[in-house]
C-alpha cells in the first residue's frame, strides 16, 4: 500500500482520530519523563467503545504498539491521554465511510 492511504496525528489531549471503521497500525506513547499511565486507544469513536490498549509502564520511557497485522476498529479511533504522556504517535487506515481528525 502507498503511504498516502494512511493517517497518521501527533496526539497530546483525548480525541477521536477516526469516527469510521479503520486499522491501527502504529502506536507509539511519549513519556514526559515520568511513568505513563492510563493512556489508552478504544476502538470507537469516543471513550466509551472497547479498550485496545492501555499504555502502563512500571518505568520510565516510551512504549510501542507495532502489531504484525493491522488491528481493526469497527467503529472508530479514540485517543486518551494520561499521566506523564506527553503524547501518543498514531497511525491508522480509513476503510470506510469517516475521517474524524
């Protein structure tokens, strides 16, 4: 697949990426230096959908999602930010209808 097909945002406070189905691809949590937690990706368009991961260190450093294949979200994207985060770098797959953003 060319690059143009993906999504991809810098994310430093709680948004919906996607509001459509779509397929994580990357992930990639930023300390600010202490442990992150409670930093978590839903597969839905707001906090409310089903949990794909929370980024939880008992250190300090980053953490990386970077899956064999694709994981698929049916109803959308959703990033939250949590403690010592400075941010998350996500990139995805529109496969339908939305683009949230």
């Amino acid at each position: 697949m060319e690059s143009k097909e993906y999504s991809w945002a810098w994310v430093t406070t709680d948004r919906c990426l996607s509001d459509g189905p779509c397929e994580l691809v990357y992930a990639q949590a930023v300390s600010d230096g202490g442990e992150i937690k409670d930093t978590l990706l839903y597969a839905e368009e707001n906090a409310t959908g089903e949990l794909i991961l929370n980024f939880q260190r008992g250190t300090l450093g980053n953490v990386v999602l970077s899956p064999p294949v694709p994981i698929f979200c049916r109803k959308g994207l959703y990033a939250v930010i949590g403690n010592s985060t400075e941010g998350i770098f996500v990139q995805w797959r529109e496969l339908g209808h939305g683009g949230g953003g």
